[in-house]
C-alpha cells in the first residue's frame, strides 16, 4: 500500500486524536520496525506519530495490556506522550519529539544515563495486573514455529541448558515490579533539554526489574565488556555479584526467547539481519559465562 493511501486510509483515526476539520500539512514513513510501522505527520497542532501494528504482531502483543501500561505511565514524564491509543487495533498516536536522539549503545555515557533512567522508572515500584514469564514467552514463541524446525541444530541441548538457568532464576531473591521488558537503545529518546524518555511499552509487564538490564545488552549485541560496565552503571557504585549472576542468566534466557521471537518473524519473511543470529549466540555465550561465573 502506498503512503498515500495509508495516509487516507488513517486520516479519520487521526481526527479522532485531534479534530474533524483537521488539515495533515505532511505524511512521511518514519520507519519499518521489527513489530510496527511508523509514519510521522504535521498538522497545526505539531508533529505526532502514527504507529500501526504490522504484520503477525497480533501474535507477540496484548494491545489491551499495553493500553493498561500506557495509562498507569500518562504524566508521570517517564513515557512518550499519547494522544490516541485503540486497544482493539493497537493503533497510537503520539508526540513527536523534535530533535531527540536514541541511545548510542556505545557511548559509556549514553549507557549511563540509560541505566539512571531505568534505575529510577524501577523505583516507583509500578504494578499491573499482567506478567511476563520468559520460559512461557520461550515456549510460545517456538510454538508459532509450528511443526518447522529451528534453524539451530543444538536448539534442543540450547533450550536444556536455559530451561536449568530459569529454574535457577527462579530460586533468587527478586525484586518484582512494573518492568519494561524492552528497554532497548532505540527506545531510549534524548531531547535537546537534557530529558531522557522510555518509549515503546508494548511488552510491559510484571517481572523481576533485573530483566531489563538484561533486554538491554541483547537487543545492542553488546561485547562482554559493555555489557559489564552496564551492570556497573545499573548497579551506581554498589556491586551485588549475585545480582551479576542474574543479570547474566537473564541475558541468556532473554536471548533464547527473542531468537524464538526472530525465528517466527523470519519465517513470515521479515529481515532482521545480525540481531536473529545475534540472539542465538548470547543464549549460548552467556550460559557459558553464568557457570564460569566465580
């Protein structure tokens, strides 16, 4: 479909945010994500973005749960704004942030404040009435596979050894609250007066905040090195190395259930590149590193 039929074609779930007599000045693709499409438009009121759920996403995410976070979230300055929210079809519209940057994921200083910011949505201490359980998320997304084999010949010994590290995890101590479970570099915003904005809450749910941390280091790919100065960041000058060890068991099951996640969507044709493969490996690498763990 063209941008302007989508243009037209969403025109009237846009007048519903703003008003009928509402004149769109532009219409311009922002980007094709890994679950959403993004289209950025101008009107006299600014400039917003309009995100539609894309392809098979009805399979990875409770619209109706992300509704529920998006309004626990409004005014407390932690979030992108939201104008328009339908939980039936997941449609959003939101405010542009002029000029804002994402999170460069190798800038020790970006890594930083992003971990500050994490720190401090952690310490509300949020609560909703959904969780998000990885082993479940694990199973679920293999289970879209159908009866197609994994792409990885030792899948079977891999998900062995990640199912021995959530039971681990399991057994903890956890801190379990309003976690954002995709807290990725690119949905971290820097605006040009210094303030840091979360976005992109689609699979916030109940979880040990310690996961996040983890979601972090998987999506970037980061070496080990970085992703041990972001546990330092994360933990601001107090070492926990049981909470280490965690954070490292959590990087291997998250990087399980997202290499299940990228199987589907690469199943469905979509391209992911170096994050599909990238996934898998960390699922392996970081097992190794939980039991070499001293």
């Amino acid at each position: 479909m063209s941008v302007q039929s989508i243009q037209k074609k969403y025109l009237p779930v846009i007048r519903k945010a703003f008003s009928d007599d509402l004149k769109v000045t532009s219409f311009i693709p922002m980007k094709l994500g890994m679950t959403n499409d993004s289209f950025i438009f101008s009107c006299g009121s600014g400039s917003f973005i309009l995100r539609l759920p894309g392809r098979g996403s009805e399979a990875l995410i409770n619209r109706k749960q992300e509704y529920e976070v998006y309004q626990l979230l409004a005014d407390r300055g932690i979030a992108d704004e939201v104008l328009y929210f339908d939980p039936e079809t997941g449609i959003k519209i939101t405010r542009y942030m002029e000029n804002a940057r994402v999170c460069d994921p190798h800038s020790k200083s970006d890594l930083s404040e992003c971990m500050r910011v994490l720190r401090d949505f952690h310490a509300l201490n949020l609560h909703v009435d959904h969780a998000f359980d990885p082993w479940e998320r694990l199973e679920y997304y293999e289970s879209l596979r159908g009866d197609t084999p994994s792409r990885y010949d030792d899948y079977s010994q891999t998900k062995e050894t990640i199912r021995e590290l959530y039971e681990w995890t399991q057994e903890q101590p956890q801190h379990v609250i309003l976690a954002h479970i995709d807290p990725v570099a690119d949905n971290f915003m820097f605006t040009p007066d210094g303030e840091v904005r979360l976005i992109d809450w689609e699979y916030a749910a109940m979880q040990d905040k310690d996961i996040d941390v983890a979601m972090f280091a998987v999506y970037s790919l980061l070496d080990k090195e970085l992703v041990d100065c972001l546990i330092r960041f994360y933990q601001n000058g107090v070492e926990d190395r049981l909470q280490k060890k965690k954070i490292y068991a959590y990087i291997a099951i998250a990087g399980l259930v997202w290499s299940n996640w990228a199987e589907f969507k690469l199943n469905n044709g979509d391209v992911l590149g170096e994050y599909a493969p990238g996934q898998y490996r960390f699922a392996k690498d970081y097992s190794a590193y939980f039991y070499a763990f001293e």
